[in-house]
C-alpha cells in the first residue's frame, strides 16, 4: 500500500515573489507560506505589504518577510535577493509578477518617459528579478521561475491605448522561452503566464488620456467578455497556477506560455 506524506509540498522551499502586496503577488504568497514555503515579499513599502506580511506570520511564525524594492531599480532588486537567501538560507522559486498599466494613449500622443516607465517597471524589472536570482537557484541545482506577462500584446490586441503595455507583455514571453532553453542544462525551469481580467488593484496604476476616443474602435460582449465566469477571474485562481509550476508536478514543464482568462481571448 503507498503511503502519502503529509509532509506539505513546499516544505525547506524559499520563494521570491515580486509585487506581493496585493492581488494576485498577495494570493501567492498565502498559498505557497500554507505549502510550507519562506516567502521574500518584494513590493513598495505600504500599509498593504506590511498587512501581508503580518498575515501570513500569524499563521506561519518567521515564514514571511516584506523587502522595499522597486523592481525597476537593479541595485534595489540585488539586495533584496543577497538579504533574501541570508535570511533564509537559499532560493528556489522566483515568482516575477510586479507591474503596472501606466498610461493609456495613442502611440503619437504617449510621452516617452510614460512609455519608458512601463518598459522599465514591466519588463526590465522581469529581467532584474531574474538576473539576480539564477546565481542562487543554481547553487540549488534547480528551480522554477514564472512570470505574469497578459494575453494583451499575446492573445489579444484590442486594449486601445495600451501599445507600451502590450509590448512589455509580449517582450516576456519571448524573454521567458529564451530562459527556459538557456537554463534547461541547470534544471531551472522557466514558464509565463498570460491571465486575462483579474480582480487585482492592478487599474490603479492606469492613466487613461482625453484622446483615447480618438483610436478606440468599440467592441461589444452582451454576454459579458468570460464565458467561463460571470465576472473576471480572482487571484487565487492564478495563485492555485503558479503553486502548479512551482512545485515537482510540473517538472518537465518549461517554456511553456499559459494563458488564464476563463476564454476571454477566445471572445476577441
């Protein structure tokens, strides 16, 4: 008779997430700490990171620590690493989700530094969190990094305005597959995901211009745009995803790019 061990799945495991202080970063956490996993929790300090980080050390005692990062500052992003793995002894998940909507113009209209923000928080703040991590990972001789990219600028392309987001996304996924085949030698693997709409704080960070009107060209879904639910999705949907690369039941999972939208893209 097999026996199964109670043991949780991510027990000894230390686990980086980026923008964890909310939404779906937030929903992470929480499930990888009840997994048995140390989580690093990078994000700006706020009231919201320190309420995660409390949250989960009342359940799970040391588990849990906030680091202030900006992603999109590489010295920032090393030291919150180097503090990381002396803290907690090693690295074996890297969860890149940080990011942010910025502003929503016409290409003509958009300022470069509006369009230069989201490039850097988005996709350069992917390639600092990973740059910095690899050296870690592979002194464990493995471990899985995901990455939040979107179906904008994947699957979908009718997000008006949006064309700085849209590149960063799509500039993530091509980073992600280029690391999984570079890594693969390392026992490191590397996968994206692309939700769709999911109930975050995510359109905080989005300025919308007068001028949009100008571009947008209306679509219409009288049955509502996610024909898997009645609204969008939640963050513990993605939350369940991402434990899903993490952990050895996806071990011969890599470069792949899953999509998480409840069929939306399919609609558009």
């Amino acid at each position: 008779m097999t026996q199964h061990s109670n043991r949780p799945q991510f027990q000894g495991k230390v686990a980086i997430i980026t923008g964890a202080g909310s939404g779906i970063g937030k929903a992470t956490a929480l499930k990888l700490a009840n997994e048995g996993a140390h989580v690093a929790l990078f994000d700006m300090v706020n009231d919201r990171i320190s309420q995660t980080e409390a949250e989960i050390n009342a359940q799970h005692e040391g588990a849990a620590r906030a680091f202030d990062v900006d992603i999109s500052d590489p010295a920032r992003v090393e030291k919150a690493v180097l503090e990381t793995v002396e803290l907690f002894g090693g690295l074996d998940i890297v969860f890149a989700n940080a990011g942010i909507n910025g502003v929503s113009a016409p290409i003509e209209e958009i300022q470069v530094q509006d369009w230069q923000q989201i490039i850097t928080t988005n996709l350069d703040g992917t390639f600092f969190t990973v740059k910095y991590a690899l050296p870690h990972l592979k002194k464990r001789g493995g471990g899985s990094v995901i990455i939040t990219s979107s179906i904008n600028g994947n699957k979908r392309f009718s997000s008006f305005g949006m064309s700085a987001y849209s590149t960063s996304k799509a500039g993530q996924v091509a980073f992600a597959k280029m690391a999984a085949l570079e890594l693969a030698k390392f026992k490191i693997r590397v996968n994206v995901i692309c939700p769709g709409a999911i109930a975050t704080n995510i359109d905080q960070s989005t300025i919308k211009t007068d001028d949009l009107q100008d571009i947008i060209i209306p679509i219409e879904f009288p049955e509502g745009q996610q024909p898997l639910a009645d609204g969008p999705g939640q963050p513990e949907h993605v939350a369940d995803l991402v434990s899903f690369l993490a952990s050895n039941a996806s071990k011969h999972i890599t470069g792949a790019e899953i999509v998480i939208d409840g069929a939306e893209s399919l609609l558009s």
